[in-house]
C-alpha cells in the first residue's frame, strides 16, 4: 500500500475508486502541510532534494521557484508543487 511521505496517510489504490487521483492530490498536500518542519529558506532549489523536503521560497527566487516568493516548495515525484 503506498502512502504519504511525512504523515504516512493511506492513498487510495486506483480501483477502489473513480475519485482516487483527487483524494491521492489533497492528502499529498495535507501532508506537506501538516507538521511543517521546512529545512530552510532558499532562492532556488537544492539540487539534491529529497522527496518530502519542504523549503521557504526566499524573495528573488529563480529557476524552477522563480515568482514564488513565500511559498512551501515539497518536492514531490521528482518535481517541486508549491503551496501557499
């Protein structure tokens, strides 16, 4: 069973439901949220970043954060998502 990175929430396997890909989005997000433990504040992103690492996106930011100045960057599937 495949769960969440940080709280290890359960996500729903595919045929358990036709609603599977946005429950599985929303518990992702809950759980780069819940427990915020960021690992610092940065302008752009860590190159060696771990799946379930949170940073604080600094002012300036560019590359892959530019324009989200003071937004929670989770890496995730190898790709940053950004929450507010």
């Amino acid at each position: 069973m495949s769960t969440t990175p940080q709280l290890a929430l359960p996500l729903l396997a595919a045929a358990q439901s036709q609603k599977h890909v946005t429950h599985n989005e929303a518990l992702m997000r809950l759980d780069g949220l819940v427990q915020l433990a960021i690992l610092g504040c940065a302008a752009a992103p860590p190159s060696d970043a771990a799946e379930g690492e949170r940073w604080l996106v600094a002012d300036g930011a560019d590359g892959a954060w530019s324009g989200r100045s003071g937004q929670i960057a989770v890496r995730r599937d190898a790709a940053w998502d950004f929450l507010q």
